[in-house]
C-alpha cells in the first residue's frame, strides 16, 4: 500500500517530488520519483509484499517502455505470475508490482479483467506516450485528478495537488450541498471544481498532447430476478469468505484485524483463524465510553469484542478513542481530502496508529457487510415501505402515527424517522434515506447561500444519488439502497476514510467484505435470504452460527465515532458558535447566516435534531480554512 503522484505536461519534476512528500505518510518506507521530457511518476512506499529494494518504484519493464507507480495489492499475483511465466516473462522480484507492469505490457487496460485487488496505478507509454490510470472495482483506493491547460495531475489524495500553484481553488457549490445531505458526494465532483475523483471501476487514458479518453472495467452487477442463485445454503458463503480471506492475508508482514464485535468484522476474524494460528492473530478494538444522554447509538464494541477474542482464541488490543476532539477536528477533516463530518475517522486514525506501534502494518476490516447483505436501519425501513405500499392507506395512516413520536430517544428518533420515510414517494424515501441529516431538502436548500443553492437540483436528490436511482428503476427499494451504497455511500464515505486515516498511520487495511468476487456472489442472493422485518444480514449470521457466539450474531446494530449529539451542546458550544457565527457564515459565502443561526437555535432547544447538519458546516468551514493555509511550490 502506498502513495502515488505524477504530472502530464510544462511543470518541472520537482513538484511531483513535493506531492510525495505531502503524502508521505502513506508510504514511510521510501520514496521514488522518475521523469523525462514532460512526464513525471511519484511514488512513497509501505512494503508490504517483497520488502528487497529491487521492488521499488517507479518500476520499468526491461525494455524500458513501461513505468509504473502503483497503490495497492493484487491478491492472485501469484497466479498471474506463473501464468506469465508460462508464455515467457522472466521476473526478477516477487512483487505484485512487476506482476501488474508485465501483464500491462502485454494486454493493455484488458488486463483489468484479470486483476482481484484493491489498486490505482498509473503507467507511462515511452513509446505511444500516454499514460493509463485505473482505480479499483469497488474504489478501496483513491485516485484524484486535474485536467489543467498546462497539464494533467493525478496523486492518491488531494491535498497533494493543492501544492500546484496553476490550481484554482474554486469551490464546487454541488459539492457543498451534497455534503450537506450525505456528508459525502457519490459523483466524480470534489470540494474543488478543478479538481475530480476516479470513480471506482473506471481507467483514464491521457496522450501526451493532453487528450483524455475515460473507459469503464467494472460496475458492481445488480439481484436478477429472472435468474436467482440456487445455491444460498450458508455454508457456501462460509467457504467463500474463508478463500477470499485467505487471499488477503497474503503478505510479508503480520496482518492483523478490526474488530468491532459485529457480525461483519467478527465473521472475517473467524475466518483468519481458519487460514492461520488464532494465537498469532492480533485485533484491535476500539473501546469508549457511552454517554449518559442516550441520544446517540453507539458503544459496547469492547465488550462484544472480548467476547469474540475469547471464543476464538485471539490477542485483543482495547484502544480507547476518548480524543480531544475539537482540537483533532481540523487535521482530521483535511486529512481526509473531504469535509466528511463523521467521527469514526479520528477512531479508525486511533486504532491504526496503535497496530503500527504493535508492529502491525496491514489489518483486515469488516467494512462493506451491511452493504452487501443488508444491515442499515434504512433496509428495514424500504422492506417496511414495500409492504405498506400495497395499501397506500397503510403506508400513509403509519407515517401520520409514527411521525408523532419525539427525537429525545434512539427509539423515539428511529420511530419518527421510519413515519417520515414512510411519508415519501419511493425515490424520495430512497435518495432521503441515504443521508444523515433528518432535515429535509427544502429546509436544506434555505441553509444554502445563494448561488449555492442554485447548484441543488429542484428535487434535493444530488447527481451520484440520481444516476443509481435511474439505474434501478423496477427493482425492489431494498436492492435499490444497495446499488446506492456499493456506487456512493460506500467508495466515497466509508471506504473513503479507513483509507485516508489508516494511511496516515502507515498501515494498510484490507476489506474483504469488498472482494468482487463477493460482491458477485452476494447480488445473486435474493432478497429474501438477506432480510426479513425481523432480521437482517439473515444468510450471513446463518453462516457464522457454527463459529460466533449468539450474543455477537443478534447483536443490534451500533455506530462507530462519537455522541456528536450530546457532544455539540456540550463541550463543543464554543466550536459551533465559533465556525457557524453570522460573521463567519457570510465571510464564506457558502451558506445563508440568518438560516443556520435559526436552525442551531432550534437544536439548542431540542426542537430539531440537526446534529448531523450543523456537523458538516462546521467541517466545511474548517476544510475551507486548511485550504486557505495549504502552501504551494515553485511549478
């Protein structure tokens, strides 16, 4: 796992020297730059697998033709390696690297197709002279551009491009209100106009006289219908989990794991214990304290985790995660290249430096399991609204009573959510279902400055959240809120931040929950065998019956991060007053002063639960102050 960097066009080589170096964090075991002639490739390395120095990059071919900077891990190297092999590659390293360079060289982008991975690369054609980059099938890896006219820019995180002075830094005013929303956007936009991310699944070719060709390998397949799996027996997804960890523990370092105590986290440590000695296995877990307010649904995580280490026989390492947080906030939401106003970041950052400190530089994660067999309260709340949805009369008469209840519990809140969901049409329950914020898109629209608002589209439902909705028009809303989660919620929020934060600590995490060949096998399960109004994740907790004790496997679903609640009127009032002042509200001009000052005083008085809005403009004007201060170099 590493960090990559490079530049197309009339920059000097020295700026994508400096580009490494911001991002150096995420490859502390040394650096490489190569160049020529208008061409330059960047790369910082963690040594993972061949720790020799002869798998430094950038890496050439023999022939010198190709160079490759490359982030990540192929899992069926190996496999590749002799197939090449057999045709007559001659390697001199056992890295994956020379692995994906030669298979490049011999089949282009179609290599693509062979790969099973978490990647983003990008390799120079000396002879044709253009440069491909590729992100992997589900976005694990990051990959930023900009498409200049001096040039094209690309790093593994964005920060690293704000070092070029040539930058504009124009604020995407969509950006903002998706944020807003979703605290994430699902499209290819950023905060800056100028600059994009590589969707997951998807290559950029770029010639050297700056035209740019996109192309697509992957886009995660949709349940059909009309041709369900016949085999959803458990055990079969027992034993393919089971492959697919094995697969990525493959390495020339201990891995080790999060652990949650959740089915998904706990599931894929039962399964490192049936490729290796559970005795060598380290896990980490994150350990807080529940506040007294009971507003916020999180905590516990030690104890279901100490459960599972008993059972199964692993070290457990309890990390305590009650940080400073107003004073982490700031590094925190530009160290994430995205405002992203959710905790769970600082604790991920928390947990990775600990396994670093133990020696751990790669852990395995349960991120992904909710996304791929149901596990979101907003699953149950779309099969609920399929149902009522039979009697529109029932649907409607459930919203009026349910919309009664309060916002002063988790119970009461969960109750007036599902009334409110209940109340939409299904694109709107499904695009309002997907965000955090309980405020609905016309109050949201107010809060925007104008200008700003002009970019949300009339209906409230952003660009990246519309594209999935088109494409499943028909489907079930449950498979619907699927497709949303592994083309958005998923690549640009949560796999987003465990590899921004675990980088920055130098480790790796691994999701196999992710692997595509899951995902495949997953979308062709049907619904049935994955929720029911009482159960969610049905197939994958039957899987893990023989290996995870009860109290784990019908554990409720809990957060991870922090009582943001509790927290914003409490100790940090200050901070909220500070970063949402009138003053400094319209000194931004992203937002509408007099429409955030109501909205706060309705918080303040429990009138509103607009935690999760207030949240995200605070992180918006703090992301917007590091950039004021992030420095450039001499271009």
């Amino acid at each position: 796992m590493c960090g990559i960097a490079g530049l197309v066009g009339s920059w000097k080589p020295s700026l994508v020297s400096a580009m490494t170096e911001v991002i150096s964090h995420r490859g502390p075991d040394g650096a490489g730059l190569w160049s020529d002639n208008g061409i330059a490739l960047g790369h910082r390395r963690l040594s993972i697998i061949d720790l020799s120095a002869a798998a430094a990059q950038p890496m050439h071919t023999p022939d010198g033709r190709y160079v490759l900077t490359y982030n990540g891990e192929i899992y069926n190297h190996r496999e590749l390696r002799n197939n090449l092999e057999n045709l007559g590659v001659t390697f001199r390293t056992s890295s994956d690297t020379e692995v994906l360079l030669h298979l490049f060289a011999r089949e282009g982008l179609p290599c693509l197709e062979k790969l099973n991975g978490i990647f983003s690369f990008a390799i120079w054609d000396r002879e044709n002279r253009t440069l491909s980059l590729a992100r992997d099938h589900l976005g694990v890896k990051p990959l930023y551009y900009a498409m200049l006219p001096q040039g094209f820019l690309f790093a593994s995180e964005l920060k690293a491009l704000t070092l070029c002075s040539d930058l504009p830094r124009d604020i995407d005013p969509a950006t903002v209100g998706d944020h807003l929303g979703y605290l994430w956007t699902a499209s290819e936009r950023t905060m800056l106009q100028s600059v994009k991310k590589l969707r997951p699944g998807c290559t950029i070719k770029i010639s050297a006289d700056g035209e740019l060709t996109h192309g697509r390998f992957y886009r995660p397949p949709q349940f059909d219908p009309t041709n369900p799996s016949t085999n959803i027996d458990p055990a079969a997804l027992q034993m393919q989990i089971d492959r697919i960890v094995s697969d990525q523990m493959i390495a020339d370092v201990e891995v080790g794991a999060l652990l949650s105590g959740g089915v998904d986290s706990s599931a894929i440590v039962a399964s490192m214990c049936h490729a290796a000695e559970p005795s060598k296995i380290t896990a980490f877990c994150a350990a807080v304290k529940r506040p007294a307010t009971g507003t916020d649904n999180f905590g516990d995580d030690q104890a279901y985790a100490r459960i599972v280490a008993e059972n199964l026989g692993i070290k457990l390492i309890e990390v305590p995660t009650d940080v400073d947080l107003i004073n982490a906030l700031p590094n925190m939401v530009w160290q994430l290249d995205e405002p992203t106003a959710d905790f769970a970041a600082a604790q991920t950052l928390m947990l990775a430096r600990e396994a670093r400190e133990n020696g751990v530089k790669v852990l395995l994660s349960g991120v992904g399991g909710d996304d791929l067999f149901t596990g979101y309260g907003r699953h149950t709340a779309a099969l609920i609204w399929a149902i009522t949805n039979r009697a529109p009369w029932v649907r409607s008469l459930g919203a009026s009573v349910l919309g009664k209840f309060s916002s002063s519990s988790i119970f009461s809140r969960r109750l007036h959510r599902l009334g409110a969901l209940l109340s939409m049409e299904q694109d709107e329950m499904l695009a309002d279902g997907m965000s955090y914020s309980t405020i609905n898109a016309e109050r949201r629209r107010i809060l925007l400055a104008p200008g700003v608002a002009e970019a949300m589209p009339a209906d409230g439902i952003a660009e990246g959240i519309r594209n999935s909705l088109d494409a499943t028009r028909g489907r079930h809303p449950v498979e619907r809120f699927l497709d949303l989660e592994l083309n958005g919620f998923l690549p640009d929020h949560n796999l987003n931040y465990t590899d921004k934060m675990a980088m920055q600590a130098g480790v790796e995490v691994r999701v196999p929950l992710v692997d595509h060949r899951l995902v495949e096998f997953a979308m062709q399960i049907p619904l049935s065998a994955k929720i029911s109004l009482r159960e969610t994740k049905k197939i994958l907790r039957a899987s893990q019956r023989v290996r995870l004790p009860t109290d784990v496997l019908t554990r409720p679903k809990q957060g991870f991060g922090v009582p943001v609640r509790h927290w914003l009127q409490g100790e940090a009032r200050d901070l909220l007053e500070d970063l949402t002042s009138p003053v400094t509200i319209a000194s931004r001009g992203l937002f509408n002063p007099d429409a955030v000052t109501a909205l706060k005083s309705d918080f303040q008085a429990s009138r509103v639960d607009a935690a999760f809005t207030l949240f995200p403009i605070m992180a918006i004007e703090l992301w917007c102050r590091s950039l004021e201060s992030a420095e450039t170099v001499p271009t």
